[in-house]
C-alpha cells in the first residue's frame, strides 16, 4: 500500500477504544513519567492571564500592525499539516518567474505576543519545546497563542514573519534571501492527504501552486541527496517532501544571513559526525541484512549516500533495521551558540531552527534574534537547556510508547487516531 492510501486510511479510521479503568492507568502513567523528567503539564495562573490580556484584541492589533509590515493578503498562501493538527503555524507561498523561483515561507509571528521580558518568554525557556505524547500534548506555549492568533488559519488576516527566498532556477542556490514581518490571510488548510489530491487533480483548487511547489521541493530533495544528506525515510510522500524541503530551505536561509551577513550568535542547530569506525559498523550491519546489498557505485568517501542508495533499493521490511543501524552510531545533535562543526546528517555547514517558534524554543529566540538583531543573555546556556529538555521529551515519549505497548494499545494508532474513552457494558 503507497504512502498515500495509508494516510488515507488514517483519515478515515475512528479513534481507539479504551475503557474507564485503562484510562486511568495512562492517567497515572503520564502523570509519572511527567514528574520523572520534569515536563510541567499545567501552566501558571499569571502566563495564562498574560497570554489572554495579549490576545485580547486579535483584529484591532493586526490592522495598526498594517502600517508597520508587508501586506501579503493578496499572495495566494496555504497550510499543510496532519488532519487532527489543532494550530497551523506555517504556510506556503509561490511563484515561478523567468530565471528564479521565489518561495515565502510564512511562520507565525509568535514573539509579537512573547518577548524576553514577558511571563510567557519565561515559562517558554522552563518548558524549552512542546511534548508530543501519543494522544496527548504538553505545550510550550499557552492555546491562547496556539490554537487563535499564531494559528494561520484559513480566511483570517493573521501577523506572520516571513522568509522570502530567490532561488536561481538552475542551481537551487539562494539569489536573495529577505526576512521580515508581515501580515498574511490563507486560502486554505489542507491536510497532507488533500495536499495530495490536489496535486493529481488538475481542476482543483491550488493544483498550479500546488504542483509548482512539488517540482520545487522535489528537486531540492534530489539536490540534498546527491550532496550527501542522509535521507532515512525516501519514500516520503509528496506532501511530506512539499513541507520538508520548504522548511528546511527557509531554516537554512535564516541562519546564513544571521551568520554570514550579520555574524551574530544564535541558536544553531549542530550535529557531529560518527568516527570512520562507527560508519564502517552501521555500513557491515546493514550489508548482513537478508535481502539487503549497498549498490557497489555507492561505496565510498561518503557513507551517508551509501545509505542513501540502500534505502532506495532495499525492501520494506528491512528499513527500519536499516534506519536503526544508522542511528545508533550517530551522536546526538545539540543547539550551540555558534555553527562549528555544522550539521553532519544534513550536510549543512550552517544550519538552525525558526519555522516552530510555537514549540521549540530555539526557534522562538531565532526569532527574537533575527528581527531586533539582539542575543539574549546566556545564550549559551538556553542553548544547553534547550539541548537538554529536548533529550527528556524524547525519552518520556519513548517510555510512554512503550507502556501503551504493554498494555495492549497500538501506539502509532494511539498516535494518528486519539483515544475514545466508551462504557465496558
């Protein structure tokens, strides 16, 4: 089954149904786990009265912001994001002219509403990201900001900070990157399986941007591979590469001009590289895998097209050991005031976060540092912090995953479906 009937699928599933007593069982085990790696699920009584007093006047707001910002509201401009996505942070603009693409990268303007010497700034650097457990999301940021005005929902003028890429049509390469406030209005929010439709169905609506921006995205996915960025998952489906290669254009986009043309520091994104002896060990367990041979003109200088090219010819059954063989000798990536050392699996010399400012921390300091050119005081420190409680995250997700499985429950159905709580009669 394609990638896309299986998101299909998804969609059209009910949630998974559990009874009184299992729920209280992950009640208890969330509550736990959030204590064990110190996640703070409620928020504090003077963030929640701060986020309602800054969003307390949502239109009065963006129309004085009009005469401060680029007025966008003509651009033609889209979301895409899961179907049981509550707040829609990013969005998509694009054009193709004689001899460039110019792609805008919208992100909601969350420090209009957060601002270092805010409540919210502080209890955003205690929390440091958003935590996904399956069926169940601790925040970063109150909903106030999540779900209402840094939302880009459709057909409501929403204040954003884009990202305005000039990219030459032959070589991808950056032309002229501008990165500025705004004020934007969607057209539309698509889920990443409507994304698809709309990609083979010519009549609809989007289906010239929407295709565009796939030729786009599919060339720039190509490109990073033949550059030797490590690809885990190649049989993403188009709405996925859309979104991801945008994202990552538009990240890498900012912190080159925070680095080269303003030489600030900033809240990089970098990730080392496995020793020789590490790469030869992932290489030697995957080429013993049944069914799984590395094509002989991909051994080289560089493992991670080597990895490249297996996953393109391996069998389904075999990617994830495959996947899991390359990770395991990969180091962990850490925020770092400066871009040294660059990020291995990207095979980015410079490289950062800013399109989530809603729920990483890195991104929301990025952008503070972008539009007031100001770093904020021990930065080094957010950095390892930030580093730090991303590491907890992912391990209080694991083991909650892990419970699930224990108890009887699918996680990843858990995950893409929620929880129906029904009467055991």
């Amino acid at each position: 089954m394609s990638d896309n009937a299986a998101a299909g699928t998804v969609e059209a599933q009910g949630p998974v149904e559990i009874d009184d007593e299992l729920a209280r069982h992950l009640e208890n085990k969330r509550e736990e786990l959030l204590e064990k790696f110190g996640v703070h699920d409620e928020f504090p009584d003077a963030v929640l009265d701060e986020a309602a007093e800054r969003t307390d006047d949502i239109a009065g707001d963006i129309e004085t912001e009009l005469d401060v910002r680029e007025d966008l509201r003509e651009l033609t401009t889209w979301t895409t994001d899961p179907i049981d996505a509550r707040d829609f942070d990013d969005a998509l603009s694009i054009e193709k002219r004689d001899d460039e693409y110019v792609l805008w990268v919208h992100i909601a303007d969350v420090t209009h509403y957060v601002d270092p010497d805010s409540e919210m700034w502080a209890e955003a650097v205690r929390r440091a990201n958003t935590v996904y457990l399956p069926d169940y999301t601790i925040h970063m940021l109150p909903a106030a900001l999540a779900e209402t005005v840094c939302s880009l929902v459709p057909d409501e003028d929403r204040l954003a900070h884009t990202v305005e890429m000039h990219l030459d049509r032959e070589t991808l390469t950056y032309e002229e990157i501008d990165i500025y406030k705004s004020v934007i209005r969607s057209d539309e929010r698509l889920t990443y399986t409507q994304a698809e439709e709309r990609l083979d169905d010519s009549e609809s609506d989007l289906h010239e941007e929407s295709s565009l921006v796939f030729e786009l995205a599919d060339r720039m996915h190509e490109q990073r591979k033949a550059d030797g960025s490590l690809v885990l998952n190649p049989r993403r489906d188009r709405a996925h590469t859309i979104i991801e290669e945008c994202m990552l254009k538009a990240n890498k986009a900012v912190t080159h001009e925070l680095m080269w043309n303003r030489g600030v520091e900033a809240m990089y994104r970098v990730h080392p590289q496995p020793s020789p002896e590490q790469w030869d060990d992932a290489l030697q367990e995957i080429q013993e895998l049944d069914g799984v041979s590395i094509p002989g003109e991909a051994w080289g200088d560089d493992p991670r097209i080597a990895v490249n090219a297996t996953l393109e010819e391996a069998p389904e059954r075999q990617l994830g050991k495959i996947q899991f063989a390359v990770m395991k000798v990969m180091p962990r990536a850490r925020y770092m005031n400066d871009p040294f050392g660059g990020h291995h699996a990207l095979n980015f010399d410079i490289y950062g976060h800013f399109t989530s400012p809603i729920r990483r921390l890195s991104d929301l300091v990025n952008h503070w540092i972008v539009h007031e050119n100001d770093v904020p005081e021990d930065l080094l420190g957010l950095c390892d912090h930030a580093s730090d409680q991303q590491q907890a995250a992912e391990k209080c997700e694991r083991e909650y995953k892990q419970f699930l499985e224990e108890v009887g429950l699918d996680a990843d159905a858990v995950n893409n479906r929620g929880i129906e709580i029904v009467d055991d009669e």
